[in-house]
C-alpha cells in the first residue's frame, strides 16, 4: 500500500519576480529619457535627407513623436528638429505636451530628416496644417531654439517674438526650464556647439550641414560629400557636430 500523497508546497517566489518585475518596469518609466528611448521599427538612414508623409500615431512630449510613413509598413520615432522642449517634470512640460499633442495628434505631417540622434530618433523637420511645428511651439513659449543643432533663422525669430510677448515660459517670473539655464537658447552659458573631440578627416551632411567624425555610425552617409580637415574648418563653414556621436 502507497503512503498518502502530500500536497506539494508553491513557492511564493514567482510571485515575488512579479512584483520585482512590474516595480522595475514602473522605475524605468519614471527614468528621464525613457519616455524617448527609441521605438522605430523602419530603418531611419534612408529618410535621412528626404522627405516623407505621414500619420502621426502618438506624441511622448514636447519634440517627440511616433509616426507611420505612407507607404511604409512600421513606426518611426521623430525628434522635431531645432527646438528642445522642457523634460517630463520641468516647468511647462505639461504644457508643451498638451499643445504638441493639438499640433500633431492623428494629424498628417510632412517630414524631413535631417539626421539620426543618439536615441536611434530621425531629427526632422516637421510641418503640419501649413506651419512649421518647431517653430510654433518656440514662439508658443513653450521650447527653446536649440542652437546647439540649428542655426535656422526662422527658429531664430520664433524665439525673438516669443520673448518680446511674453509668452509662455518667457513670461516675467515663469519658472525656466532647462533649455533657457544650461543653454540651448542664447542667454545661457552654452551657445555654441561642443566638438566631436577626435581626430579628422571630418565628413560634412550637405542636406542637414552636420559632420560626423569617422567613429561615428553615420560619417559614410550619402549626403556626407563635404570633406573638412579639421573641426573648425567644419564649423566655419556652417556645420555643426552630428547629434549620434557628439561626446556629452
């Protein structure tokens, strides 16, 4: 005769890793970046220096969004290039969100690229309903034009008018967000853009007038035809460090 079977005990464990596993996941979203960390499921060196349409699919903040090419099975991750929005937490975030979202939510936007960033992100050009995004969100007050990356001068004046009126963040006695203390506006510390800190030759964009140094992923790109000695030789014609490989 067999003895009695016993009840074999569970163990709380895999219930623990559970736990364990949602409250990691929870963490990694409060992170700061990880609202833009990349999901772009078409390949971005292509879109580099064209321009494409689209519907846009979601919007994470003030300069990112989520948008899906006609003609193209997949998402893409686009960082608005020119302008750096206030990060979840800052002054404005919320705001800067709130009218991104009125600007490009489900609406069909035309895009250039520009480059790629460091996030696996396509820099683009943005226009929705007949206007420049980036621009209207700098004259809204509500980001700053990121010298750093852009020299355009339409952004240039964006930020001029939304100074002069006050508006948004400009307002007298707003708190400031980050892009207006650290400098990607003029006026703080930093005005003029870092170097890539290697050595050359240097490969210039001659569609978004970067240039990549040659450990950087994208030095043999197909508009990379401007050849520069030196890094000042880059900047004095115009050209800024590529956001994929500028040391931070």
């Amino acid at each position: 005769m067999f003895p009695p079977r016993l009840p074999v005990p569970v163990a709380p464990f895999p219930r623990m890793t559970s736990r364990l596993a949602r409250l990691a996941v929870a963490l990694i979203l409060l992170l700061p970046g990880a609202a833009t960390i990349a999901q772009s499921t078409v390949p971005l060196r292509p879109l580099v220096g064209t321009t494409a349409t689209g519907l846009v699919t979601a919007v994470l903040d003030g300069d990112t969004f989520d948008i899906v090419l006609d003609g193209r099975a997949g998402t893409v991750r686009v960082r608005t290039f020119g302008i750096d929005a206030p990060e979840r937490g800052e002054p404005y975030s919320n705001v800067a969100l709130r009218q991104a979202r009125v600007l490009l939510f489900n609406q069909r936007v035309t895009i250039t690229g520009r480059d790629i960033d460091r996030y696996d992100r396509l820099v683009a050009s943005v226009r929705a309903g007949g206007q420049d995004v980036g621009a209207a969100l700098i004259e809204a007050g509500l980001a700053c034009h990121f010298t750093r990356y852009s020299n355009e001068a339409s952004l240039a004046e964006a930020e001029a008018r939304a100074r002069a009126n006050g508006a948004g963040f400009w307002a007298p006695g707003a708190p400031k967000p980050r892009c207006v203390t650290t400098g990607a506006t003029p006026g703080g510390p930093t005005t003029t853009p870092r170097g890539l800190v290697a050595a050359g030759p240097f490969h210039g964009n001659v569609n978004s007038r970067v240039y990549h140094a040659p450990h950087c992923r994208n030095y043999r790109c197909k508009n990379c035809t401007q050849i520069f000695g030196t890094e000042d030789d880059a900047q004095g014609a115009g050209y800024r460090p590529a956001q994929d490989c500028l040391r931070r």
